[in-house]
C-alpha cells in the first residue's frame, strides 16, 4: 500500500515554532528574532477546540457573519443584539467578564447567535468553549446515576465546570423539580465562584416566579404565562442577573414564518 505523503508545513518545517523578526538593533545591524508558535499549530488546535465544543449539527453552520442571512428584513432588537453578540466575541475575557442571558421565543435566532460567539471565540482566539443543550445536561446527570453506566455525576460536571466558556441552551425548559434546581444551582455557582464565563439562552421571560411578585392577583397569577422565575427559582434568577448581561429578542417565530410562506 502506497501511503500519501505527509503535509509539512512550509513555514516552521514541521517544528511547530516559526521564528519572527523583534526590532532592528542599528549597532549591529541586524535583526533580533523570537520564537513562536506557528499559525499552523494554533489552527490545529482551533480545530481540536470546535470538535469538542459539541455543537450539534444543525447548528454547525452557524456564524455571527451569517446571522443577518438567515434572519433578513428580523426586528430591531436583533440588529442590536448581533451588534453585542459581536463585541463579545471579540473583546470577552472568558476569566471575570460577565456572560450573556439572551432571551426570546422561539425562532428568534438565540441558538445562532451563542453558537457564533463560541465558534469566534474558538476559531479566532484559541479559546475552549462547550455547548449544551439544558434538557440533555440534565438527561446525562441522571443517566450517570444508573449502576450499569461506567459514567459518574462528576464526569459529566467537571467539563460543564472547568470549561472557559459555556453555553447552556434553553434554560428552563426542564419541570422543575427540587433535584432540577439544586443541579441548575450547583453548575451556576460554580462557574459563578470559578469566575468564568457563561452564554445563557431562554424562551422563558425574565420575571420574577408567581409566589415571588406580590403585584400580582391570584386571578392573574394563573393565567399568566411562566416565567424564569418560575422555572428555575428566584435566587438563581438573581445569580443570573449577577453573571450575565441580558439581551432580549423581539419579533416573529422566523423559522415557522418562511415555513409558512413555502406552501403559498
């Protein structure tokens, strides 16, 4: 078998270190020079970094430059909220800055833009990111508790703990329990007490939980949609407000939108 000739990369050789020229010392007249890792090291380990990310497939494609596409002509408070997404990604420092809590109903493009930040953050500056979706976080936790599975609680926690950034995708769309909400608590203070950065998504509104706002009649209390109060309590609703700043989407169910205009 006849094996195809290995890649060497033309500017380091191989090594991984490509030297680089400082400042001219006119002394001597010559150039001091460093070492550094090579782009093709950091493009490999970009790529290392996206593999695990574990974003799913239907949101491999995308991309902060792609948002405006796949939502033209969207509401005004997208516009914006891709404007932050934006500056995000590019100035987070992923060890003390605070995250994001971006909220809207469903079709309003949340996913896309967490996913977009984290593939940046990934691809442009070497950064470990993970993506997951709340509902399975918490199906993976209660699977590690069966005898039969050689996973633990902790495996399945400690990437969700130590991971530079994480997403955590449509938080609250679990019941509540109390199990929910002391595992929602333990993974939220302790990214909070780690100092590192958290992307949050919702479809649930940013007010407080039934039994919490006393302006509300009995009568209006049960009709009234829930809330994230509501499903994830309020005192971690107010670690929320402490962790991340909030982005709220307006508008339309986009992806039901051109579903309908297609059978026109």
């Amino acid at each position: 078998m006849i094996k195809a000739p290995v890649e060497v990369c033309p500017v380091c050789d191989g090594t991984g270190w490509k030297t680089v020229p400082t400042r001219r010392d006119t002394g001597r007249n010559a150039t001091e020079r460093r070492v550094m890792r090579c782009d093709c090291q950091l493009r490999a380990r970009a790529q290392s970094l996206l593999a695990a990310a574990r974003i799913p497939r239907r949101y491999e494609h995308c991309e902060l430059a792609n948002y405006d596409t796949d939502f033209p002509g969207a509401h005004p408070s997208l516009a914006e909220a891709h404007f932050i997404a934006s500056n995000f990604a590019r100035k987070c420092d992923p060890h003390g800055d605070k995250g994001l809590l971006i909220i809207g109903k469903i079709g309003t493009g949340k996913t896309h833009l967490a996913v977009g930040i984290i593939k940046e953050l990934i691809l442009s500056r070497g950064i470990a990111c993970l993506f997951y979706d709340y509902r399975e976080l918490l199906k993976e936790i209660q699977n590690s508790y069966n005898s039969t599975v050689q996973t633990t609680e902790l495996d399945v926690l400690r990437p969700v703990f130590e991971t530079d950034v994480l997403v955590l995708d449509e938080l609250g769309a679990v019941k509540p329990t109390e199990w929910v909400w002391d595992t929602v608590s333990l993974i939220l203070n302790t990214r909070y007490n780690e100092n590192r950065t958290t992307i949050i998504t919702t479809n649930f509104d940013d007010q407080p939980a039934a039994g919490a706002s006393g302006s509300l009649s009995p009568a209006r209390a049960a009709v009234r949609g829930e809330t994230l109060g509501d499903r994830i309590g309020e005192r971690m609703r107010s670690r929320l407000h402490e962790m991340c700043r909030i982005i709220t989407l307006d508008g339309a169910d986009f992806r039901q939108k051109f579903r309908s205009a297609s059978f026109r």
